[in-house]
C-alpha cells in the first residue's frame, strides 16, 4: 500500500478477505493491481461508481457519507467494538497519536454503550437493618457504635454486585461470628 506519506505501509488482512483475493487475483497476471481501475480514476471516484451500480446511496438521509475517509472511521469503530487493543488499532490506522485512534475516528452509539453495560453485574442492595440488630462489628448493635447514623430510621447498606458475592458467603467468612442468623 502506498500511503499519503508516500512510504510503502504494509497491513495484514483477515485470512477469509486474503483467500477471496487469491482466488480473484488467479484469473490475472501476477503484476495485475488489485483494483485496475485506479490507474485511470481516483478511489474516491471509483467508490462512487461502484455504490451508484450497487443502487447504494452515497449519503444517507442524516449527512453521512460513504467514502474512502469514512471507511477508516468505520474500520476504527468495529475494532472498539471487537475491543481490539487500542494500540494495536492505532497501528492499524497507522496514526502516531492512539488519541486520533481513539478520539476522532471510534465511534460508539448509544446501543454499544448499552450492550456494554448489560454485561456489567447485577446489583442488589444488602438487607435493611433495624435499630438494635447486631452488625458484625464485634457483636455491637446499631445504636452502640459510635457514628454519625441517624439510628431512627432503618439503614440501608451499600450496594453490592450479585454475582461477586452472596449473603451466604459474607455469613460464612471469617468475619461473621454472630451474623448469621441476623441477616437471614
């Protein structure tokens, strides 16, 4: 490949893309370019064509484009999506900053956000604990230490990730002399 830079930039294709190309490139003389029709037109002019033939439209009804420059931006994004190490994609898109990589030409929508944070755990707060329940603290109920709780009211206990632990675990760990029963 013959970059902007006029040095020779050569990139590895995915195995399946590389046997389709060999057995194109088969019907032609070993010299012959991959695409010939870039000797007389530009790649750009060349897409156009080719997306007017396949009744693809080159812009689509919110302004973007479909041109070589945009297939960068999307080459970029499916390697986020793929969560190709951004180092690697960087060399990839042969950029010498990964803020470029990472800041200008990955684009992530609302929907890969989403689908992110559905693998996240599951939360579920603890049990409410009532004023006088022991809290594991060497046996002290809630209104005999020592803090800034408002013991009136109940206290909800932080958060913790279902899958990370159970109440189960926490009553048979080390810690738990006493607890057991409270929490059950």
């Amino acid at each position: 490949m013959n970059a902007r830079n006029e040095k020779t930039a050569t990139l590895p294709l995915r195995p399946d893309l590389a046997e389709d190309l060999k057995a194109h490139m088969a019907l032609f003389l070993p010299t012959a370019p991959v695409f010939p029709g870039m000797q007389k037109k530009s790649g750009a002019e060349m897409l156009t064509m080719d997306l007017n033939a396949a009744g693809i439209p080159v812009a689509d009804d919110c302004g973007l484009v479909v041109d070589f420059h945009s297939l960068r931006h999307a080459f970029a994004s499916l390697g986020a999506k793929a969560v190709l190490p951004l180092a690697v994609m960087q060399k990839l898109m042969r950029h010498c900053d990964p803020k470029l990589t990472a800041g200008v030409y990955t684009h992530l929508r609302l929907i890969d956000q989403a689908s992110e944070i559905a693998k996240l755990p599951e939360f579920s707060p603890l049990p409410i604990m009532n004023e006088g329940e022991a809290t594991g603290t060497d046996g002290k109920t809630v209104e005999s230490i020592d803090t800034k709780i408002d013991t009136s009211k109940k206290t909800c206990l932080p958060m913790i990730p279902k899958t990370a632990v159970s109440i189960e675990d926490v009553n048979k760990g080390p810690m738990a002399t006493g607890v057991e029963k409270n929490f059950q």
